[in-house]
C-alpha cells in the first residue's frame, strides 16, 4: 500500500481508527509500520517515551524547546497518563508547586496538578526501596475525600467544605528522576504528571458541613513534622510545615485542585483522594525509619531501604 508523504493529525486519527477496527474484525494484526505512520505525533512519540522511562526505571526524558512549544502540556500528560492507566487504575489527584518557593524554583506562576494511580498506593508502615525510582523524594501532605461525584466545578469555599467528607494525613514519595542534560521546567513536571509515583494516606478524620471536626476546629491551624531514627535510635527532625503552606489555605489549594481536574475532563469520586501540595520542604528520600506527626490527625510510619 502506499504511503501518504505526509499524514496530518486528523488523517492520521481517522487512518489509526480505521486499521485497528479492521484488525479487529479479521483478527489480523495491522501493519506495523501503517501504525507507526499514524501514531508519528508528537504529543504520542512524547507519552510513549515517558511511559517506556517508566516501564524501564530510565530517567524521565526532558522536552526539547519545539516539544515544549506545542500548546498545553497537561495535553501531554493527559496522553501519559492514559498509557499508564492501561495497566492502571486511577486513585486521585495532586497538586504541586503550591508554594511561591516551588513556583520561582521551576519557572511557573501557579500551582500544577496531577493525578495518582492506585499502583503507587502504600500502606501505613510501608518499607519502600530506593532502587524502584529513579530520584524519589518526601513530602508530608494532607489529603481530603469528597461527599459525593463531582463533575462542575465548586464556586465557593463553602460549597467545597459542604462537599469534603474527611481529611487524611499523607505522605507523598514523588520520583523526580529526570535526565540531566539541563534544568527541568514545569512544562516538564507537568507533562510527566508531577513525578506521581508513591503515596501513603492514612485514616480519614470525617468533617462536617463547616469543614470541622471536634478534634479540628480549624485546618489551617495544623502542624506537621517529620523525623528519622539516628543510629542510635533518636529521633531527628528531618522537615516541618504547616497547613497554610499550600496556598496559603488549605481550602484554596483543595478547591483548585477539583476545579482543575475537572477543567481537565476527570470526574472526581468519593473513593478518590486529593492532596493538596508539601507542608514544609520536599526532601531527599535516604534509607531510615520515618514518622510523621500530623497533630491531631493519625501519624504515619515507613522506612525507606536502598
């Protein structure tokens, strides 16, 4: 058969589509190369090479300048995701950069988002290896689930604290693992999902309709530190933060996080959880017992081995 000279995106959608239905019907594999034709755009050459990273445990490839010219890179992540969620399943969303600190460090002006895959989910006294990430980092979170599915966006602050059910205590293990060749940029971060890979969250604290709980007059008002066991057995302070570190409200960071989501095309579900950025610092992630306190809320425990 053949070949166009050049396909452009809408022939090469239409000529995809039709080579795997026929496939389909006569149970015969379509012509590789007829498929690799079709699949030469660069938001998909882009997501198959993050997903390949992945799969291989490879650094995350940084976009060249004309990759990171072609328009929205959530575009991107949305196609890396998908290939993830394949083989996946999703579990929630993350906001990221919600500090000024994070935003000035990687070039951006507001917070980013992405999603959590149920594949990175850790229990409560998890031990995770160090050689099945690239670069894996530390972030003490909260996290929030939400009363019912959401699918438009929340107008208000109220609205949203009516709409929460519980807040969780979180830690984030994020694998920023990227090639060195130059600086990584948020276009990067976001078009890599925000080097979504493990998390723990621990039990929800239910709130009511004001966003408050009888232990938890006020959300913001918490504190959260992070220790590591010497040799010796001691306790040290590795990282301290508190709520208002996340846009400076817990509640701003929780409603853009949805509203996001949902700009994105993601229906948000009860069985989802949403954490809301780093309280403190995002640290290196070194072999050790760890445990965070999260004041009133549940402390969680893990230890990171080489």
């Amino acid at each position: 058969m053949a070949k166009q000279p050049i396909f452009n995106k809408l022939l090469a959608i239409i000529w995809l589509s039709t080579i795997v239905n026929i496939a389909s019907a006569t149970n015969v594999s379509p012509p590789e190369a007829e498929i690799k034709e079709a699949k030469r755009k660069p938001v998909d050459v882009i997501s198959i090479n993050y997903y390949t990273a992945w799969q291989q445990n490879l650094p995350i490839p940084l976009l060249s300048i004309e990759q990171s010219q072609l328009g929205d890179p959530y575009q991107l992540q949305r196609a890396y995701v998908s290939l993830r969620l394949t083989k996946d399943k999703l579990k929630g969303f993350k906001a990221g950069l919600t500090s000024k600190a994070g935003q000035h460090k990687f070039g951006v002006e507001q917070a980013l988002a992405g999603v959590l895959l149920q594949s990175g989910s850790k229990t409560n006294n998890s031990s995770v290896s160090l050689s099945d990430y690239r670069k894996l980092m530390i972030e003490t979170e909260l996290g929030f689930s939400v009363n019912q599915t959401l699918t438009k966006k929340v107008e208000s602050i109220d609205q949203l604290k009516a709409l929460t059910s519980a807040i969780h205590p979180v830690i984030e293990l994020p694998d920023i693992g990227f090639a060195k060749e130059k600086p990584a940029t948020g276009t990067d971060l976001i078009a890599s999902n925000l080097g979504s890979a493990a998390y723990i969250v621990g039990p929800p604290t239910p709130l009511n309709q004001l966003g408050t709980s009888p232990a938890l007059t006020d959300i913001n008002a918490l504190a959260v530190s992070l220790t590591v066991k010497n040799k010796q057995g001691q306790g040290k302070i590795v990282n301290q933060g508190k709520a208002t570190d996340a846009l400076d409200n817990q509640w701003h960071a929780l409603m853009f996080l949805i509203n996001h989501s949902i700009e994105q095309g993601y229906q948000i579900t009860p069985d989802h959880i949403l954490i809301t950025g780093a309280l403190g610092q995002m640290i290196p992630a070194l072999p050790g017992d760890y445990t965070a306190q999260f004041g009133p809320l549940k402390s969680l425990e893990f230890t990171i081995t080489r």
